[in-house]
C-alpha cells in the first residue's frame, strides 16, 4: 500500500534557515522567469525606443552572472553558525512569519496575472540555484507565461519584489554576497513600475 501522506502534526517544522533559504529559492526563480519575458514584459510598442532595447539587452546579459554562485549562496544561509546574524536582522520567528506572509500573498496575486494568459504553453523553464542539501520547501515557480494584462502584471511585479525588498533588505545586511542580487532585483522592480505608470489600463502585452 502507499505511504500515507504526512499529517501537519506528523510534518516536521523547517528551521529559520530553511525557511529563508527557500525564500531566496524562490527569490531566484522568480527573477529567472522575469528575465526570461523580459522583451515581452518591458518592450512595449507604444513607448518602443533604443534606451528599452538597451536596457532589455544588457537585463540579459548581467543575470547569468549575477545567479552564478547562488547555490553555495544559499548553503552557507543554512550554516548553523549563521543563526546568530538570522536573529540579528529579524529573519527568525514572528518577525520572519510577518516578511514571509507579506510578500507571499503580493507574489500569489503576481503569478495569478501572469496564468491569465494566452499562452498554451510557459515560455521555457529554468532552475536557476539548482539542488541544495537541506534546502526548505520553496513556493512553486513563477508562471512563465506572457500575461494578458500588461499594466497589471507589471504592477504586481513591483509589489512582489518590493515585499521581497523586506526579507532581502535584511539578509544584504549579514550575506554582503547578495549585494547584486538586491540591485538587479531593485532594477527590475523600479523599471516595472515605472512602465506600469505610464501604460494606459489593460494594455496586453505583444
């Protein structure tokens, strides 16, 4: 017979650091898939100009080597001898649960905009970290599909990563090695913003 599913009184509870890890996990992911549509999320016909080629261009070219390294990243986060700088920070306990659930809930309503597609089918997949031994249950990937409502969608991005802006924030203070991760996660936040505000309602995206 198959094995009975675990119980949540049966399931053993993440530590901290697993919890965080499985944040930036996702963290990861999430600027993978943004990268990945970025010709569809931040070249837009009706504001089409060589500074967005640009700028599209050089988003491609510096994520490879911002994501490179991310899973000895992660490993050290989970270092038992890093729980003291986790507490320091406020990355453990109620002040972590608080983070998390912020910037889960403005991540759900981003990936719902992005399912509301037309695509059939995600737009490629990517596993930007890799396996990490010990690593916590991250969410499930961003949805890599081009969303029908552009303005929205970008909104929602700007949300997402400014909540994740909270965790990350604090994790830069005791991993300095995030430093690029942060920037080009503020890049994308801030240009999707900005985009956002001037498109006109339910532009969809091309």
């Amino acid at each position: 017979m198959p094995d009975e599913p675990e119980s949540d009184a049966q399931r053993v509870p993440e530590s901290d650091a697993q919890r965080v890890s499985a944040f930036l996990w996702t963290l990861y992911d999430d600027l993978d898939a943004l990268v990945s549509l970025r010709e569809v999320l931040f070249l837009v016909p009706t504001r089409l100009d060589q500074a967005g080629v640009d700028f599209v261009r050089a988003l491609g070219s510096a994520w490879p080597g911002v994501k490179e390294g991310s899973a000895e990243i992660l490993s050290t986060v989970l270092d038992p001898n890093q729980l003291p700088a986790l507490k320091k920070y406020g990355l453990t306990g109620s002040q972590l649960d608080l983070k998390l659930l912020a910037w889960k809930r403005a991540r759900a309503h981003a990936d719902a905009v992005f399912k509301d597609s037309d695509d059939a089918e995600a737009r490629g997949s990517g596993d930007p970290v890799g396996s990490v031994p010990g690593l916590g249950a991250h969410e499930p990937p961003f949805t890599r599909k081009r969303p029908r409502r552009l303005k929205t969608a970008l909104r929602w991005v700007a949300r997402m990563l400014s909540h994740g802006d909270t965790l990350l924030g604090s994790l830069v203070r005791a991993f300095t090695q995030l430093d690029a991760v942060k920037e080009i996660k503020e890049t994308i936040e801030k240009t999707a913003g900005d985009i956002s505000g001037e498109l006109p309602a339910d532009t969809p995206a091309q």
